[in-house]
C-alpha cells in the first residue's frame, strides 16, 4: 500500500502550475511551428511569430505565457490502495494549497483571476483559489493528477448542444466555429465531448484537451474508428474556414482537435466543444509514494528559430500628439507601433465608468484624444514595470463603447478578436478606431511597457484604470473609422483562397 504525503502533492500543484505558466507543452510548440512555416498569410504569421517569440521568452525568463493565468482544473485519479500519510486536509484542499503557493510564489506571481459570489460581488479570492476539481477513484496505488490552467477568453466559446441522434456532428461543431469568434485565441486545438449526459459531455471535451497534439501522426498512420476518423473531417473542414491565427484569416485555426466518448441515452446526442487558446497549458503526474513529482525543462533547442520583429511597413504613432484626423486615417490591417502614454480598463473600469456617466458623476481620468487598453496584467517581480500584459476579449466591452466614445472623447481602443456590430457602428458614428494586439503573446507585448502607475479605480486591483507608458508596441487596425473589420475581411479572404468552401462575395 503506497503511503501519499500531503505535502508532496501540495508541492507538486504548485510546481506544475509554476512550470505551466512559462513553458508551453513541446506538442504545442511542435505544431505550431509548422503551421508557422506553412502559413501564407502575411498577418496570421506575423502572429503566430509573435507566440512563437513570446513562449521562448517567457520559457527563458520564467514569466507567464499569457496575462491570464487561468482557472485551475484538475482532474485526480485517486487508487484505492492509496493510503494519506498523516493527512489534515481533504485533497481537494491539498490541490487548492497547491494552487495558493504557486499562484502567490514571489519568483513568478500569477494573476489572481477567481472570484467569489459569481452573481452578486464578484470578489478576488487574491490567490486564484478554489480550483475546479474532478475527482475519480480507481484500483491501484497512485495518484495521478492532470492539471491545466485555463484562459478565460476561450473558456467562455465553451459551446453545447442536444443533437438529433440522426444529425451530423461534423456540421454542428463546423457551423459553430465561426460563431466563436476569435477571443479564444487561435490557433489553439477544440477538445470535443460526445455522449453521456449534458454535464458529461462537458466534462469529456475538457479531458480531451489534457491530451498531446498528434494529428499529424494519426493522418501518417490513418484513421481506426470513427472518432478518429472524425478528428481528421473537423480538423480539415474547421481550417477551410480560413479565420486564422487571431482570427485575422489564414491557413491554421486549429492544431488538432481531440474527441472523448461516452455512451448515451437513445433519444439524444449531446455536443460539447470546449477550444483551448494559444496558451495551451497543462501537466500530468503520478504520485507513487517516492515524494513529490518532477517535472524536467524542456529542451528549448526544440522551440524553432523564430525572433519576432514588426514589418518593415509599420506606422510609428505617437500616442501624446494623438488627433481624430490621424485616428481617421488608419486602414484595416495596417501594422502601427505605439509610443506614448495609453490608458487601461476592462470589465469592471468600464462598467463603473458608465454607471458614474450615467449619474453625471466625473471619471477619476480624462479619456479625452486617448487610447484605452482592455488588459488586467500579471503584477511586477524584480525589475518589471509590469508584469505579463496582453489584451482580454473586446466583445465584452462592446456595450460600453458607444458610451465611452460618445461621452469621454476616447479615440481608439485596444483589444484582441473581434467586435460585435453594436460596437462596430458605434466606431463608425465616432469616427474612432479598434486596434489588436496578440492574445497569448503578453510578455513579449510587456516588454513595449516602459511604465506603469495605477490611476483609477485602485480597489480593482488587476481590473483598475493604469497609465503605461509604451515605445513601440506593436498592433494592428482591425476596425477602422468607416466601420471596415479585419475580422470580417481576413477569413472571407482566406476561404476564398483555400477553397474548400464556398464563400458569398461582397
Ligand atoms: S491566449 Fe487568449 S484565451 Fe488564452 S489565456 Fe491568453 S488571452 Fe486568454
């Protein structure tokens, strides 16, 4: 019978979750690194060069891949001939222990993202605890544990349906695609559930995403059975879509997708699909009794020689002599490097915001010919200004920016994916602008942040109004002032080109 100390999973968490952070899986790296050199469209792989440079700094530097760090998800394989040595906790509080100490770790702070009362308050547990814990008690002597930390922006395109037992999956989950945007970050993989019950589902399109990218060892060796054989249909038809690399339109959207099975009810056929992003992120361990687990560094002479440097084209802006006139002149797809002072906000800043517009109350900073930037970052160790920085969702400030726009004299926003056409027309009434930069590439992105002060908000804490000061960083239009999306253009161009499907022109 294997004795288990608490402490050795506790440390193993935290060292996971540690090691997660900056290094990306070598299988992620591997595929993306062919799609880089496959790719032909000159913004997706101008992107896709930015997560390439980004991992292998973040690798080296031992910084987060991505601003958001996650929600921790576990999924614990408990032996029954597994005995606790000296135990004083429940193991789920072993795994959130864990997740405490790797979340708060002084070397490498994560960004606490959890909030308590979902519905109501929405307060900062301040250590990205409690984690979501999926617990399976099975014959042996071990403990294995999978464990990720999963971005926000593509847990929330997390998508489910009861199909008709005689409905094709293949067109549910290829129409549903393109409903998702592009805030989840691609190219990233889709783990698809199918089967069981609705929670089941969900929870089986979850597990599949803790498996390695192999799509291009099962076309080498062909399909075995019919969820294999599916694997490769969505794979193929999903990148026919043409929406790229950020959705900016391209040749990868997907590197693999991973499908899980249960059996089902005969009347149904439940669906999940649940994406995950750029910063794919996740470990596996098993515990034996021999102490704690030991995860080894990668080898980074696997990751390809890719240094990201912005195109020659780039526009140089500087943010301090911003006009609406300059603002007017930026084309989709243009490339520009900031310089100057930008201002930050997302969901709680922006929500705050409105409502004291709404009561004719004054904000605590004058937006007015200013640039907002939709970011929560990681805080600052040792010598940082600030910590990993990259931009969240905009669709989920759309419903403020008509008001922003309108009441402030804010000129331009910065986010990543598209926007809704709520915010599109209010852009275009405005005259205003919408610029991306990469989601998944936010320490190389916070290397362009030469200062930072909070000044607004300070009780928000990542979600509070800052100053940065920025020299060259790097973004690109992607809704102009007459209203013109990229993310409407790229992939319309891009599933022209590939011509797997047929595309209305217009
Ligand atoms: S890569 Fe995108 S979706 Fe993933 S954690 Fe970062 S911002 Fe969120």
């Amino acid at each position: 019978m294997a004795k288990i100390h608490q402490h050795d999973l506790i440390t193993s968490v935290a060292d996971a979750l540690q090691y997660i952070s900056y290094y990306h899986p070598q299988d992620y790296i591997t595929a993306l690194a062919e799609a880089y050199d496959a790719e032909q469209s000159p913004a997706a792989k101008d992107a896709i060069a930015q997560i390439l440079t980004n991992s292998r700094l973040c690798a080296e530097g031992h910084r987060p891949i991505c601003q958001d760090t996650g929600i921790v998800c576990a999924f614990v394989k408990v032996g029954m001939d597994v005995q606790w040595e000296g135990a004083t906790m429940s193991v789920a509080d072993m795994v959130n222990e864990g997740v405490r100490r790797a979340y708060v770790h002084p070397d490498n702070k994560l960004r606490a993202s959890i909030l308590h009362d979902p519905a109501g308050k929405r307060i900062n547990s301040r250590d990205n605890t409690p984690a979501v814990i999926h617990f399976d008690v099975v014959p042996g002597e071990t403990v294995e544990v999978k464990i990720a930390a999963k971005g926000g922006g593509s847990e929330n395109k997390a998508k489910f349906t009861m199909l008709n037992p005689s409905d094709s999956i293949v067109d549910w989950v290829v129409n549903t695609v393109p409903t998702m945007g592009a805030g989840w970050c691609p190219p990233g993989m889709l783990g698809i559930g199918i089967g069981g019950s609705a929670e089941k589902a969900m929870l089986l399109a979850k597990e599949a995403l803790m498996e390695p990218i192999d799509l291009h060892e099962l076309r080498a060796r062909g399909p075995s059975n019919r969820l294999e054989e599916m694997r490769l249909e969505i794979y193929d038809k999903v990148n026919a879509l043409g929406i790229g690399a950020q959705g900016l339109g391209g040749l990868s959207t997907v590197l693999d997708v991973k499908i899980l099975d249960y059996p089902t009810h005969a009347a149904s056929l439940p669906v999940a699909i649940i994406p995950n992003c750029a910063a794919t992120r996740h470990a596996h361990f098993t515990l034996d009794g021999r102490g704690a687990a030991r995860l080894d560094p990668p080898d980074l002479s696997q990751w390809p020689e890719v240094q990201w440097t912005p195109v020659a084209e780039s526009r140089r802006i500087d943010l301090d002599t911003l006009t609406p006139a300059e603002v007017a002149s930026w084309k989709p797809g243009d490339r520009l490097l900031l310089n100057g002072k930008i201002l930050t906000g997302r969901d709680a800043a922006h929500k705050r915001m409105t409502e004291m517009l709404a009561k004719g109350e004054s904000l605590p900073v004058d937006f007015r010919n200013r640039v907002v930037y939709y970011v929560g970052p990681v805080d600052p160790v040792r010598d940082e200004v600030v910590g990993p920085a990259g931009p969240t969702t905009a669709t989920r400030m759309d419903k403020f920016t008509d008001t922003m726009l309108a009441r402030t004299g804010l000129l331009a926003m910065i986010g990543k994916g598209e926007r809704g056409a709520v915010a599109v027309e209010a852009i275009r009434k405005h005259k205003a602008a919408y610029l991306i930069a990469v989601g998944g590439a936010a320490y190389l992105v916070s290397k362009a942040i030469r200062g930072s002060k909070v000044v607004g908000f300070p009780d928000l804490g990542m979600e509070a109004i800052y100053e940065f000061d920025v020299k060259d960083m790097p973004v690109t239009v992607a809704v102009d002032a007459r209203g013109e999306s990229v993310h409407e253009s790229g992939p319309r161009e891009w599933r022209q080109r590939i011509g797997k499907i047929p595309v209305a022109i217009g």
